[in-house]
C-alpha cells in the first residue's frame, strides 16, 4: 500500500544441504505472514553478495538454523556463510537461533554457544505441529523481533479446526497483520451460514403458505357448519380466516388473547353443558323411574277399577235379573191374586158363599199397595245402577286422560333426551375445535420462537459487521497516521542504514587484522562479547555485547580477568574491562562488583559513573539511598567523552528535567530545566538511544503531536524499548494512552 517498508523481512540463515528442513520452517513462517528473505528466491542475474548484505542490513531479524553442516568450517578455506550471516544477526542484536539437529551448546562456535537455541530435531519428523513447545519458543523470538506478540497464539488458532481459537486470538491481537485476514475469513464463513439459514426460512415460508391454505379451507369448513347452528338458533360462532393467517407479532398478540378468552368462556360453557347434561340425565332417571311407578300403580288401579267395575255392572245385571224375575214373579202372582180375587168375587156374589165381600176387598187393597211400595223399591235400585254405569265410565275417560298425559310426558323426556345428545354432538366438536386451536396455537409458538431467533441472529450479524467497520476505519486512520510517519523516518533510516555500513567496514577489518593474526579473538574482545554493555563508549563497536547481567556466563569472570591482566597500561581498556567485571559479579557478589565499578570510574568511565549513579538512587528504602551523589555520578557521566557521550546516562538527565511526574509515579531528582533538559535529549536522540525516543514523544506531545508520535512509533518498533520496571510506562503504553488507540508497527 505505502510501498516496501525498510527493515521489513526475516532472513532465514541456513546450509544448502539443509534446503529441505529449512523449506518447511519458511512455508510455516510464510502461512503466519512473517516476510521471509531466502536465498533460493534470487532472481536470475541477481548480484548474490550484494543482495546478501543488502538483506542483512534490512532484516528485522536473522534466523538461523544450526546443523552440523551449518557449524562446521571446510579444510579448504571456502568461507561459512551461516557463520557470517549468523554473526551479522548477532552484531544488530537481531539474532534468533534454533537446531534442526542435536547439537550441545558447547559444539557451536563463539559467541554463539552462549544463546539458547530451541531444539526442533523432532519438530518435522512428528509432524510440524504449532503446538511444539520449542517452535513456539521460535514463534515467541521472532514475534518481539516484529511486534507481533501473538504469532505463537496465531499458528496454533490457524491449525486448529474450530473458530474459538481464531476468534480469540482476534481478540487479543486485533492490530496483528493477520487479523483482518482471519476476520474476513470468519465474516465469510458466517455470510455463508446466513445465506443457508436464509435459504431454509424462505423453504418454511413456502411450507406455511400451503399451511395457510388449509387453514383458509378448514375455516371455509367450520364457517359452514357454524351456519348450520345458526339455522338452529344455537350460539353462531364463525371463525375468522384473517385471525387463522395473520403473522403480525402485534396482532397475533391480540388475537392470541381473544382466543384464550373465548378458549375460557367455551370451557365455562362446556363445563355448564356438561353440569346440565348431568342434571337432565338425573332427572331424566328419576322421571323414568316416577313414571315406570306410576305407569305401574295406574295400570293396576285402572285395572282393579275395571275389574270392580266389571264386578259391579255384573252384579248390578244379576240384581237386575233377580228384580225383573221378581217383578214378573210379582206381576204373575198379581194376576193370580186378580184371578183368585175374580173368582172369590165369583164366589162371593154367588148363593152359596156365606163371607162377606167388604173384608177381602181390604185385604186385597192392602196386598196392592204394599206391590205397589216394592215396584218403586226396584225402580230406585234401577236408577241407582244407571248412576252407578255413568260413574264407572267417568273414571274410565279419566284414567284415558292420565295416560295421555303420561304419554306427552314420555314424549317430553325422549325430546330432552335428543336435545341432550345434540348437545353431546355439539361440545365433542367443540373439543375437535379446541384441539386443533391448540396445534394451530403450538405452531404459532414454534413460528414466533423461530423468528425471535432469527431476528437475534440478525441482530448479532449487525453488530458484529458494525465493529468489523469500525475496526475498519481505525485501521485506516492508523495506515494515515504510519503513511505520514514513514516519509519522516526514511531520511532517518537511510543515515541509520550509512552508519551501519561504516560499521561493517569497520568490523570487517578489525575482523581481516584479526583472522591475519591467526583467527583468534584476543581475551578482551572475548570479555566484551561475554560482558560487555552495548551503550559504553568505551567499548569497540563490533566486539560484542550482553544486554542482561544475568545472561552473563560464569566463565566470564575468568575471561575479563585475564584480559585485565594482560592489558597492560592503556587507561581505556582498563575502565572497561573493570566494568565489565564488575557486572559479572553483580548478580553473585555485588559488593565486588561496586568496588570494580568505582575503580573504572575513578579511571573516568561514563558507564560506571552512570551505574553508580543509579545504585546509589535505586532503591529509596535502602541505606544507599543518596540522591544528591546519584545526581552527580549521573551529571559526570552525561558531561565525559563529549566525542562519544554516554547515551544512558544523557537519557536520564534529560528525563530529570523533562518529566514532571505526568507519565511515572517516580518523582526523580526534582530538577527541572526545559532548556537543558532539551539539549541532552537531543544528545541521547543523535546517540540513538532507544529510551530516548520514548522521552521525545512524552515531552514533544503538547506542542508538535506529529513529531512526537513518530518518536513513540520509533521507539517501539524500530528501537524495540521497554520500561525494565514498569511495561505500561514503555512508548506502546503511552501511545495508547494518549491516542486511545493501538499502537501498529506496519
């Protein structure tokens, strides 16, 4: 985008006879987006020693891979590029070291045996996998080499089969290179997903769109036979199609509590139904049961009133017969007693008879009267019967009429019983209704759960696509900001690149006087290498240096003893060879080590004066605490060898006088000239001290933010700086303080 960025790539240092190895540690670097230089990619025509030492000044880091092929010198003098290459790397402090074999640290040439070198003999055999612990040692070097802190975590998230891993590491690291890559990867993925998902809820829509159809002709259904009941004049309840389509959430909400209202009055009406149906069958029962009685005790009432009616009208006949045999027995016997009398009239008139006729008249007469009293006697009996017959068939038309009426009651209780079975009909189909109301109703729940769902991955979709173009548009603003930082630190990375140049010269010569003095290095330059501190003045500029004390070896100690010894009267060589001891005795024997120190300062060593300074301020606690000496050991250190000043000692005069407390908890000395303070930071800057760089940006920020961003940029990504006491006060740390935003080496 900004074209090729100076010191950029990774040279790979390895033996040709190696190619192969080296191949898959360069295509497992390359899938990481680490920027490689291997010489294999040499263009025909290309000036091979050139393109070397150019990449060499460029390389951000020189990784080399031990063998022993690549460790091992040939008896006809053809020169080890491994070695050099490896001890250009180690010149830059740039050098990262890995063994592709089993090689003791002892069998590699110095000062290479001093570094630890991961062991990834069995790394390709098994199967090259991110997770080995020693290619993630590898990872972890060449990731603070690049600023990519994450490229351990990277590898391990691209092996893995899931997006946990991926997503994580996006957490972590969202200002890695490969970020964007694996979030684009992940947006894609996740489109793809979507558009599935899509796919499948436009096939359900389909499917409810036949489902609504059937709704439509089950309602055409119902609505036919709530016609039928209002024929009846039973309730008229007609569905509603609208209700049975309508997918509104709105909507369906009301019509969902319109439906458990009526669902609630149907069952009351229901449960009302059934407690009637329950009572009409009960008194249904007991009707039956009355009548059956009734039937029974009518019947056999009416039958015994028949029969003694039919007994009465019998013996009414009987007496009827008797009466009329009587009367006509009567009648005879009256003719008889007419004749008898006609004849005792005969008598009577006739000469002989001698009684008189005056007597039986009298009895004859009393004989008639007393006939005539029976006649009517019979004749009121007669009535009496006739009355008796008309009183019989009264009761007769009565009892028709009671069974008449038990007939219509009869008749009654069958209707209510046909009105009870309809009404049976009706609340089973309103239970069918109810049933299929509440499949429609589960349906609807499982449409409404779905479209929450989908409406919460939409949503989720949304934002996250929001914070991808957010992250977007900070990336971008931080490509404009590192565009305008770069025009500024070309100019400063060509010197840089000259210089570096010059020091190769150098090295190379020193190293041509040496090889001719036999090949080997003298014990001072071997001191330097195992002890010696990279910003002292005094020491050579290629003769090696140990950033920590505690990577210092114990065989130091013997090596800067004898290189004192034998350094005879040169006052320079003196000071720093007793610096140099006294920091291998500082982490075992620090009293010797001070002593070793006030020695190389009483013989003007800046760097010694700058390391009493700082004992003698350390710790505040301590009974050394002194910070008026502390101030000046560091003052005189900052003030010799104006021709090559003490960088360190430079950068903490000037952060004492420009650093008021705003970015550290550390108040130092409490001295403070801005105007001083200035000058010996510009000295620290030209010394190109990294912390330097870190002090420009905190003390140029109110008044020129752009120059001071590009001295935090260059403090972190190009000088590499942190805070050995506190990392969140380092150039990352403030950057990100004041801008908010992360801090990007690209």
């Amino acid at each position: 985008m900004w074209g090729t960025p100076v010191m950029s790539r990774v040279f790979l240092a390895y033996k040709t006879v190696d190619r192969d190895r080296a191949n898959v540690v360069r295509a497992k670097l390359e899938a990481l987006g680490v920027p490689l230089f291997i010489d294999q990619k040499l263009l025909s025509g290309d000036n091979y020693l050139v393109a070397i030492n150019e990449e060499l000044k460029t390389a951000i880091a020189v990784l080399v891979l031990w063998t022993e092929a690549a460790v091992s010198t040939s008896d006809t003098g053809e020169p080890n590029f491994v070695l050099s290459e490896a001890q250009r790397g180690y010149a830059r402090n740039i050098l990262v070291a890995a063994t592709l074999e089993k090689i003791a640290l002892d069998h590699l040439p110095v000062p290479f045996n001093l570094f630890q070198a991961p062991d990834i003999s069995d790394w390709i055999p098994t199967g090259a996998s991110a997770r080995h612990s020693e290619w993630q040692k590898i990872l972890q070097a060449l990731g603070r080499k690049l600023g990519r802190p994450g490229l351990g975590s990277l590898a391990i998230a691209l092996e893995s089969e899931g997006d946990e891993l991926k997503k994580e590491f996006l957490k972590n690291y969202p200002s890695d290179p490969f970020a964007e890559q694996i979030a684009a990867a992940l947006e894609a993925f996740e489109r793809k997903q979507f558009e599935q998902r899509i796919a499948t809820a436009r096939k359900r829509a389909l499917q409810r769109s036949k489902e609504a159809e059937k709704r439509l002709k089950s309602c055409r259904e119902e609505f036919e036979k709530q016609i039928v009941e209002l024929r009846a004049g039973r309730d008229f309840m007609p569905p509603d199609p609208v209700t049975a389509l309508d997918d509104n959430i709105a909507k369906l909400s009301d019509q969902i509590e319109v439906y458990e209202n009526a669902l609630r009055d149907q069952r009351a009406r229901a449960d009302e139904a059934e407690s009637s149906a329950g009572k009409s069958t009960a008194e249904l029962a007991a009707l039956k049961e009355e009548h059956a009685r009734a039937s029974d005790k009518n019947e056999e009432l009416l039958e015994q009133q028949i029969a003694q009616l039919h007994a009465t009208s019998i013996s009414s006949r009987q007496r009827s017969q008797q009466d009329g045999r009587r009367l006509i027995q009567y009648s005879g016997l009256a003719a008889l007693v007419a004749a008898c009398l006609g004849a005792f009239i005969g008598w009577w008139l006739s000469p002989t008879n001698a009684v008189q006729p005056g007597t039986a008249v009298q009895e004859l007469k009393s004989q008639i009267t007393d006939l005539q009293g029976q006649i009517k006697t019979w004749q009121t009996r007669q009535g009496d019967l006739e009355r008796q017959q008309n009183d019989i068939a009264a009761q007769k038309q009565q009892l028709a009429g009671q069974q008449a009426d038990l007939n219509k009651q009869k008749a009654d209780l069958t209707q209510q019983q046909n009105a009870l079975a309809a009404d049976k009909t009706k609340f089973t189909q309103q239970q069918d209704f109810n049933k299929a109301k509440s499949a429609l109703d589960q349906q609807q729940q499982d449409f409404n759960k779905a479209k929450l769902a989908f409406e919460q991955q939409q949503r989720d979709f949304d934002a996250k696509q929001k914070e991808l173009v957010l992250q977007q548009q900070k990336l971008e603003e931080v490509r404009q900001k590192l565009a305008d930082y770069y025009d500024q630190q070309k100019a400063i990375l060509a010197q840089q690149q000259q210089d570096l140049a010059k020091a190769k010269l150098d090295f190379e010569k020193q190293r041509a006087t040496l090889v001719s003095a036999g090949g080997a290095l003298s014990s001072a330059a071997q001191c330097d290498a195992l002890a010696g501190y990279q910003y002292d003045p005094d020491r050579p500029a290629n003769s090696g240096w140990i950033e920590k004390t505690e990577n210092i070896p114990a065989a130091a100690q013997t090596i800067c003893n004898s290189a004192l010894q034998t350094s005879g009267s040169d006052r320079i060589t003196q000071r720093r060879l007793k610096l140099q001891l006294g920091r291998t005795y500082q982490a075992t024997q620090p009293e010797t080590a001070l002593d070793y120190w006030k020695q190389a300062a009483r013989l003007d060593s800046s760097q010694a004066d700058f390391i009493l300074g700082r004992y003698y301020y350390g710790d505040h606690k301590s009974k050394n605490f002194d910070p008026d000496t502390a101030w000046t050991y560091i003052t005189k250190a900052a003030d010799l060898n104006d021709s090559a000043p003490n960088p360190a000692a430079l950068y903490a005069v000037a952060y004492n006088h420009l650093i008021h407390d705003t970015d550290n908890n550390v108040l130092r000395w409490e001295r403070h000239n801005t105007a001083t303070g200035e000058i010996y930071l510009q000295k620290a800057l030209n010394a190109d001290f990294p912390a330097a760089y870190w002090i420009a940006g905190i003390h140029y920020w109110d008044t020129n933010e752009k120059l001071a961003r590009s001295y935090l940029i260059t403090s972190f990504c190009v000088k590499h700086y942190k805070d050995p006491t506190d990392k969140a006060y380092d150039a990352r740390g403030t950057f990100e303080r004041k801008t908010g935003s992360p801090l990007t080496c690209q």
